[in-house]
C-alpha cells in the first residue's frame, strides 16, 4: 500500500510549510496528549509506584529494540543526548599512538569532539575524509582509508547536511579485517531509513530522539554492542545497579550493573514525562514502513527539486541520498541573506547547513509544500 500525507496527526497550522524535521521534529497528537497526561500526573505524586521508575522504561527499551531489528532490549539505553552516548563510548576506547579515527568532512560536533579529546589523549590522529566533486565516489575514498592503522570509524549512516547515504555494510566488513571499530550516529536516518542491527552489525550506535524519533528535546537512545559489555560509564547512578528495584535496600550498596548496555543509562532515566512523550512518538513511527516512507519523500518532492535543478539549486542524485532529507546547493549568484528573509516571509522553514540549504520532509508534507518553496525561490531569482 502506498503512504499517503497523515497531516491529521499533527496540529501544524495550513500556512506553516515546515521542512526541517532534522533540525526538530513537530509532536504527533499523540505525543503531545501523553505529555499533557504525564504532566497532569505530577499533581499526584502519591500515586506513584516504585515500578513507575523501570517499567515504562523497559518498555521503551524494548520499542527502539525493534525499531533497529535487535532482539536484546538490555542492548538498549535511553540518554539525554548524541553527545553523552559518544562520551561513554570514546571513556572505553583505548588507542595506541599513531591510531587513526575515522570520520569524514563536515561531521556533526556531537560526533567529533571526543574523538578529538581521546586523538590528543592517546597522540592518535583524525583521518577526515573529505567529500568529493562527484558524491558516489564518497564511500569509495571512505573504504580506501581505512586501514592496518585504523582505530575506530565513527560515521552516520547519511551526512546530516545533505543526506548522502553511507554504505555501512561495506564499512563494517572493511573494519572488521583490521579489528577497528564502528560506531554510528544514527540521529538523521532511524526511524527514517532502513536500518537493521542484525544487518549491519555495528559496535554502537547512537541516536537522537528529538528529530525522526518524534521525541521531546533531550532525549536520545544508544545500542552498545559486546564490545562495551564489561566498560565503564561516565557516571554512576544507583538505578543502573543490580536489585534496584528493591528501593529499601538501596544502601546494601550493589557492585554489580545490570546486564550489557544498562551501565551506560543516565541517572533519572525514569523520567516520567519524557518516557510517556518518547512511547507515544516511537509507537508512531513503528506503524511507518521506512521503505515505503522513502518512496513517499520522492514522490512528493521529485517534481520541484528538478525545477529547482533547472535554474541552478541543484541536489544530488537520488541514487547517492536519502529522500527524507537532502541538501540544495545554493548558486553563487545567489543573496543567501535576501532568500532567507524571503523563506521566512512565506513561513516556510529548512536549515542552513554549510554550503547548502538542507529541507528534509514528513508524513505531514506534501507537493504543494514544495511547490511553494520553488515559488519563493524563482521569486529570489527573478523578482
């Protein structure tokens, strides 16, 4: 069955053309009810059972498990931010001088600061693998650079400014004959594109959950692979100890973390306003085929972006991005400035990302969305 626009699941008004999911996502009505729910529920707190603290948790856990096609829940953890996954990977990472960590040009911040840091720490070196003129060669120079010195590989599964799709497959293969790891920040492509655990077989990956997760600002997820198994946190916090159910034994203090990934928590993991927001979006997204969501993302937007191509905003082919999610490049003889203003006059709304306008699109879009963007920017061109 072909997907068609579910602009009644969300309360966006008819003269906002929103087009930057990446940056933040909008609430499904749903989302938004159980926030107001959880919300409601603070007036009550005599209410609250100890099991309020693990169940819903759990329950989360185990709906972003089959989000990313992993069968262990205990794989899984919830965290407040793509930055705090990366630190407690980058805290049991060990590197001998002369390593080198992977990434490639334009990386986000989140997931190149503590590569830096452990870089400087251990007198390792950042490999930057540039993107090249023609954007299919880019997993070529990306595989070509990994070698007996390769360390770690720390990449997303599509650039989070103009939507280029990684060949993670032949990345993992490739790392695994040097016994590198890889680790990927998944927060512009779960939920959006195909993506399977199993598949791909990653070392760890990290998402934020306010963007294609549909979830509230400071949330995010992370799966950890056997590697991290026995490591060590960033923090210590008592809910991710073993027995902490038991709330009155609490000081019979537990050396022991829960299995595998749970170590990796953070503290106040429990919080019930954010884990009804996150169950209600991640059921959401579970009801939407990535597959079949791609196509939809094509059909609505493959008509403008070829007029665009037309009078010089030209994107790449469809072939080597994502559909959900691409980057515009932006003529030279072109007021950057003067588009802006002009985009925001119409209420339309998309990011400014380097070199590019970055537009990534929604169930709740539609062609006349994208019509209007290509009226405001012939508008730009010929007044």
């Amino acid at each position: 069955m072909i997907l068609k626009s579910q602009q009644h699941l969300f309360n966006i008004s008819e003269d906002v053309t929103y087009l930057n999911t990446a940056s933040f996502s909008p609430a499904f009505k749903s989302v938004e009810a159980a926030g107001i729910e959880a919300i409601k529920h603070k007036t009550n707190p005599e209410l609250r059972q100890p099991s309020d603290l693990f169940d819903p948790v759990i329950e989360l856990r185990k709906l972003f498990a089959e989000l990313i096609d992993e069968d262990d829940y205990n794989r899984v953890v919830t965290m407040p931010s793509v930055s705090y996954g990366m630190a407690n990977i980058a805290n049991n990472i060990t590197l001998k001088e002369g390593d080198e960590i992977i990434i490639v040009e334009e990386q986000f911040p989140s997931n190149y600061y503590n590569w830096e840091d452990i870089a400087l720490q251990y007198n390792a070196k950042i490999i930057t693998v540039d993107q090249p003129k023609n954007a299919e060669d880019w997993n070529t120079l990306i595989l070509k650079a990994i070698n007996p010195k390769t360390a770690l590989v720390s990449i997303g599964h599509l650039h989070w400014a103009n939507g280029i799709i990684f060949d993670l497959k032949a990345i993992r293969k490739k790392t695994r004959q040097y016994d590198a790891l890889l680790v990927i920040d998944g927060s512009q492509s779960v939920g959006a594109l195909p993506f399977s655990i199993k598949d791909i077989q990653p070392d760890a990956l990290i998402c934020a959950g306010y963007k294609w997760l549909f979830g509230p600002y400071g949330c995010a997820y992370g799966y950890f692979g056997p590697y991290f198994d026995n490591g060590k946190p960033i923090e210590q916090n008592w809910a991710n100890r073993l027995d902490s159910e038991n709330l009155s034994g609490l000081t019979a203090y537990q050396s022991e973390y829960k299995p595998k990934a749970n170590r990796y928590a953070v503290g106040e993991s429990g919080s019930f306003i954010y884990i009804q927001m996150q169950t209600a979006a991640l059921k959401e997204i579970l009801k939407i085929d990535s597959e079949k969501f791609q196509a939809y993302c094509h059909s609505v937007t493959e008509k403008t972006l070829n007029k665009l191509s037309e009078i010089g905003f030209e994107s790449d082919q469809p072939s080597a991005r994502a559909k959900h999610l691409f980057g515009i490049k932006i003529p030279k003889s072109v007021n950057t400035e003067t588009l802006k203003t002009e985009l925001k006059a119409n209420n339309i709304h998309l990011s400014f990302r380097g070199k590019y306008m970055r537009v990534s699109c929604h169930l709740f879009n539609n062609e006349t969305h994208f019509e209007k963007l290509f009226k405001v920017i012939n508008s730009v061109i010929n007044g």
